[in-house]
C-alpha cells in the first residue's frame, strides 16, 4: 500500500512539472548587462585653449572620453612608447615569466642606445626592480632595450609582442618600430592609443604608480672598473608641481616635441591627460594641468560596489530548493555637467522564484538606476549555481522518503 501510494504521488508531481509550468510577472534572461553609463559632452577643443596639436582628456576607469583634440592624428610619440614596454613587462611579471628580484644582464646592443640613458655597461647586471626604476623614472633608453631581450629574447620580437597588444587594445592609430620610442619611420601612434594604454597600465597593474612616482633615486652601477653611484631624476615634473599626479610617461624627440601621458588621482577619480607636440616643457605642463583641472571640476562619478546582499530565489521543480544570485559587477555612472549625482537610486527587478532549469552565470534579473527620475543605466544580477530540473525519478525518490523510515 505504501508504494501505490507514493507512486501516485510521484506521478501527481511529475505530472504537473510537465504540463502546468508556473508562470512569472518577470521573465528571466532578458535584462541586459550595463554597468558603466555617462552623461558626458565632449568639450570643443577652443574652450581649453589647449596649445599643443593633439590631445586627450580619459576617466581611467571607465575609459570615457571627456575632452578630445585631433585626438586620433598620428604622430611620433618619443618616450611615451615606454608606457607599452612596461605594459608588457608588467604583463610578465603577472605570468611569472619574471621577477622583480631577476638579474638582467646588458648586451652590447642595448648599451649602445643612444638618446636619455642611465649610462649601461655591457655585461652590467641589474635586477628588473632598478631596471623598471630607470625606464619609468630616467626614461632610460638601455634599460628598455635590455628588458625587451631579457622577456623576448631580441628586440624586434619585443616589439613584434607591443604591437600584438596594442592591437588587443584598439590602438588602431599606432605602429611600433623600437621599444624606447627613439625617432624612426613608421614609429607612430596617437593621443587616444596613449590614453588606452595608459589606462590599461594604470587599472591592471596600479603598482607602477610606486615607479613613476619616485622624484630621485640612486642606482648602484657595479661592473669591472668597480662600483658607482648614479642619481635617477624624474623626467616628469608634474610629480613635483601638481598635487594630485600619480606618473605616468614623458617624451621628447626634435621630431615628437614634448609629449606627456600625465596621470592624477583626486578623491578617488584617476583621470589620464595626453598631450603631443607641445613646443616647449613649459607649455606641455601648463596643457595637462588644465586638462586634470577641467576634470576633476567638471566630472562626477557614482560608484556602486553592491554591498547590499541579495537573498536566494525560490526553485520550482529544481532538485534544489533555491538558488543564489549576485550582481554581476559594479555600476558607475559618469557625468561631466556638474550634475549632483547624491539622489541616484537603485530598483531591484526579480521574479518572485525562477522555474528550473538555471545556469550559473545566467541572467536572473537587474538593478536598475535612476537619476531624478530617469534611468541612467543597469547592472545584470546573475545565478551563482546550476540547478538542474528535476526529473520522474527525482520526485519519486523523494516522495519514497516521506514514508521510508
């Protein structure tokens, strides 16, 4: 009697799973998946009085473009280059392809660089800290060099490597001919693939600032006349004069002229001002410092880490019960016309219970924002967990132990 009695249960069961589904006012997996939106006008290049020929004004971490000027024209970018070369040997540091505390040995190739150097000997050795040291802070043409071998065995394949990342990265203006950045035919790139390498450099791998924010530094040179000492001086002299500078790269060449990628951080906005051409060091300072000024005046950013916890859902016909759910990353929103962004608000769109199957990862619902009123954007909230359907038999085992001792 007890088992005719649990199989007509178990059949009731499967019976209604597979011909009555429930029915939801919300349909999962249609939300979309924004998490970055702005309000952001481009400013006229006339309204900044930006001297120099080519410009970029970036939020760094939503890569929003906030002022622009002949930003996408190509032109020799000097040193600046070196923000790739120590993107990749950041890259190989987070591999484990190398270490801070590695010993790099100096060729004869990458001691004969001419241009800014820290005066390298062949067969000199140096570890990758002090090789970063003078790249970021002397701007050292022979530490770059003997980096690039160390990682790719010549040069050339080094830069085969640059402009492989740099296609990664959308810089579609820019061709790499040398690691350094030293005059050559064909070696450009543009203010906007400045600022999209900078931001990955920044955002990725925010250790460089402890580089390139060092103003002097001695290195020890110790080869076979003997040891010496030998004084690092930052090439960028906004670390010294503007408050809120946290690096990034300096370039001149008589083809380039003064170029800067000029990094700030201010009340935890990192904004990235690129200038190109400048005719003087003067007038490259003055062109970031009102960028960075422009910037931190004019943007707000809200920022939305969810430390609110979502409760599980309900499970109908799951072999679980419930499912968690999570958001699927951070909101910001971004604007440049002052905006008080303090009355932005956050709606919660969820289904009372979701019908199994669902798939980690899938989209359960939204968060959606709204400023004033108006949405501004959403983020996705997604399952943490699979739960599968469940099955005849699965009721029917189920069923087995209401009446199994």
């Amino acid at each position: 009697m007890k088992f005719v009695v649990s199989f007509l249960l178990s059949l009731n069961l499967f019976m209604q799973s597979t011909l009555f589904p429930v029915s939801s006012c919300f349909t999962p997996g249609t939300a979309d998946s924004i998490s970055f939106s702005s309000n952001t006008e481009t400013v006229p290049a006339a309204d900044l009085n930006i001297s120099a020929p080519s410009a970029i004004l970036m939020e760094a971490s939503t890569g929003a473009i906030i002022y622009e000027k002949n930003s996408h024209e190509s032109r020799h970018p000097a040193s600046v280059t070196k923000i790739m070369t120590l993107l990749l040997i950041f890259d190989a540091l987070s591999s484990k392809q190398i270490s801070f505390d590695d010993t790099v040995t100096v060729s004869e190739h990458a001691a004969s660089m001419g241009g800014s150097q820290v005066f390298l000997e062949p067969g000199e050795t140096q570890t990758v800290d002090t090789m970063i040291k003078c790249i970021s802070v002397a701007s050292a043409n022979d530490a770059c060099v003997a980096m690039a071998e160390h990682i790719a065995g010549s040069e050339s394949e080094f830069v085969r490597m640059m402009n492989e990342r740099a296609k990664g990265l959308g810089m579609n203006d820019t061709t790499f001919i040398n690691c350094c950045g030293l005059d050559a035919d064909g070696h450009m790139t543009s203010a906007n693939d400045i600022a999209l390498m900078s931001r990955e450099l920044i955002t990725k791998y925010p250790k460089i600032h402890d580089y390139c924010t060092i103003w002097m530094e001695n290195i020890t040179h110790t080869t076979a006349k003997g040891s010496s000492e030998f004084g690092l001086t930052n090439t960028n002299k906004l670390i010294k004069h503007y408050q809120y500078a946290t690096g990034l790269k300096t370039g001149f060449t008589n083809t380039a002229m003064y170029c800067i990628s000029a990094t700030a951080k201010k009340d935890g906005m990192e904004l990235i001002a690129v200038i190109m051409g400048a005719p003087d060091i003067k007038s490259r300072s003055a062109d970031a410092t009102s960028l960075l000024n422009y910037g931190f005046g004019k943007c707000r950013i809200y920022c939305d880490n969810h430390e609110d916890k979502l409760d599980a859902l309900p499970v109908e016909k799951g072999l679980a019960d419930s499912v968690g759910i999570i958001y699927q990353r951070p909101f910001q929103y971004m604007t440049t016309d002052g905006s008080d962004l303090s009355g932005i608000t956050k709606s919660i769109e969820l289904p009372e219970s979701v019908t199994a199957p669902v798939k980690k990862g899938g989209t359960a619902g939204k968060a959606v924002y709204f400023l004033n009123g108006t949405p501004i954007g959403s983020v996705s909230i997604v399952y943490t967990d699979t739960v599968n359907a469940a099955e005849y038999k699965d009721y029917f085992c189920r069923t087995l132990l209401y009446f199994v001792p």
